[in-house]
C-alpha cells in the first residue's frame, strides 16, 4: 500500500477536509546506470570546481542565476528559505470552473486526494458529490516541497484527483516559439468531407489498455536476451513508402485502408530476431512472424543463416529460403 506524499487539509469556503495526496502515475521507462565500454566498472558523477578541478562538498555549494555577459547574482540557501513560501498544509480552492474551458497544455502532473481518516469521510464524500452535480473542477494553490503549485482538483468516480497545472507565464506563445506557423487553407466541400470521414472510420471510445509502450517492450525482450547470453540479430532499416505528393490521393487511399483499422497502437507482434553467442542458428520468432518482415529484414535474416543465392531472390523466395534455413537449424540442433 502506497503512503501518502502530502498531506493537509482540502478546503473550499468554510469546509476543512483532511486529505492525503498519492501519486496517480508511476514511470516505468527502463533505467539504465552507466558503464565504461568492455568493462564492468560504473560511472560515477562529482561535483567538480571548474577552475581548480577539485571535488566541492555539497554543503559548499550556493546556487546562481545568471544575469548576462557571464554574470551571476549568486544566492546563498539560507536566504531561499527566508523567502519559502512556508509548510503549507492547506489546499485551498479559491474557484470552481467549467473542465472544457482549461486547455490541456497547463495540465502537469495526476495525484489521487483521499480522506486521511474516519473523519474527513463525509467532509469528502460532500465536496466530491457536489462537483459531480455542479459539474466544476476547483482551482487551488498549494505548496509542497517547498514550491507553490496552482492545481485542479476534479472528481473521477469514487475519487478526487489533483492535476498540478503550469501558471500562465510558464505556457510558451506558440506565435513567439514556432518559426513556421501554420495558416489557414480553403478546400473544397468533397475534400473536407472525406478527411472527415477519415476521421469517423478511426473514431472508437477511449480505452487505455489498447496502447502500450512497445519501445519498453522491446527493451526489455532485448535485455532478457542478453541475460540468456544470446546476440541480438542487427535489422536492416525498415522499408518505407515513397513520398507522396498529391494530399487528396493520400487521403483517398487512407480512406480505403481505414476499413482495416484497429484501435490502439499494437501492431502484429514480432519478437527479436537473436542468435547464441557462438554463433548458432537464429532464434525467436516463429515462422508465422516471417510474413510481417520486410524484404530487407528477410534477406538480413538470410544473411546471418548463411543462405547461398540471397542477393537475387525476390521477398517470397527469400521467406521460404530462411524458414527452409532456419527448420534446418533447428533440425540439426534436436
């Protein structure tokens, strides 16, 4: 059970609700440490002066912030803490607002806000009731780990949620950010029609488990691998089409492909193409994923299994040629 990050009061008017802030969403991107290449020594990172090349203590370190031509107005860590916006343990809503009048871009970070004890349940259960009806998300400020956040808290089912938001000066302009700003287009009423039906043929009702990080997926299968003591067989590029010119005949073929859409972003699946360490027959993958490859990545298949002829075969003979190869491998390896 996860412990609570933050914790205080949820306020609006008069009402004082307890609550404990949780984290909504974790990271589970793979973290690698570093190493120096063919060795297993890590690499470490210090806190070096650049004039004297010497270590600093952390407790020697101020911060500054610089103020052109090189120059810096150097500010002592005592000297922030003056000017902290202190231990707040307050959550203090000081509006509530209609959810389709905030642009997503302000949207930060999701935390799940629960009562902290026996007490606070009605307290809650009255603010989370009351927005559902009134159909409003709160505005509120709150500090935590010493940096005031402005928030939106909202109800989703049973619970109240907190979305830390950037403030105002903190969203970028995009007429001041983009060189190349896009520009208004007229077209004609068949074009338009189509791309919305482009559209409509892709709509399906929103449903997180049709998407995955398949990179993630990826990296892990390549890791699980290496653990095995197998070589990862080296793809060639993926084939892509060429460039298309004519916008209305690329959307007139999106449009007949639409009707094999599938929602979400999985495609078939394909496992790594890996090889032993001493250089035995290909495995992973069975023949079935053969048909998913690309004439490029068969005839890099054809070429780790030593296929005699693979230069001038077309996509099928290559396909047949590697699965003939690799049932020969797995023949001479039972």
């Amino acid at each position: 059970m996860a412990r609570a990050i933050w914790t205080g009061a949820l306020t609006f008017g008069l009402v004082n609700v307890p609550v404990g802030l949780y984290s909504a969403t974790q990271d589970k991107s793979v973290h690698f440490n570093q190493f120096e290449r063919g060795t297993s020594s890590r690499i470490r990172y210090k806190r070096i002066n650049e004039d004297t090349g010497e270590e600093v203590d952390y407790d020697d370190i101020v911060k500054g912030e610089e103020v052109g031509d090189g120059r810096y107005v150097i500010v002592a860590p005592e000297e922030l803490e003056e000017i902290e916006p202190g231990r707040s343990r307050v959550i203090d809503i000081s509006d509530f607002v209609d959810v389709a009048q905030i642009d997503p871009v302000y949207y930060g970070k999701t935390y799940y806000l629960a009562p902290q004890d026996e007490g606070a349940q009605r307290a809650y259960a009255l603010l989370l009731q009351a927005m559902e009806r009134a159909e409003r998300v709160g505005i509120a400020t709150f500090v935590m780990r010493s940096k005031q956040y402005l928030a939106a808290v909202r109800p989703q089912g049973d619970v109240l949620t907190l979305e830390t938001m950037f403030f105002a000066d903190e969203v970028r302009d995009p007429v001041e950010e983009i060189e190349q700003l896009p520009v208004r287009h007229s077209f004609k009423s068949r074009d338009l029609d189509m791309a919305v039906s482009l559209i409509d043929s892709m709509s399906t009702d929103w449903d997180p488990t049709n998407y995955r990080d398949t990179y993630r997926d990826r990296v892990n299968e390549l890791i699980e691998a290496k653990r095995r003591g197998e070589e990862v067989v080296t793809e060639g590029a993926p084939e892509t089409a060429g460039n298309v010119v004519d916008l209305m005949e690329a959307l007139r073929a999106s449009v007949e492909a639409a009707g094999k859409h599938r929602p979400g972003n999985r495609g078939p699946d394909r496992k790594l193409a890996t090889r032993k360490a001493d250089g035995g027959p290909t495995a992973g993958g069975s023949d079935e994923e053969l048909q998913d490859m690309s004439k490029q990545e068969l005839y890099d298949l054809a070429q780790e299994l030593d296929v005699s002829g693979r230069s001038k075969m077309t996509r099928d003979e290559l396909l047949d040629a590697v699965a003939t190869a690799r049932s020969a491998g797995r023949g001479k390896a039972s």
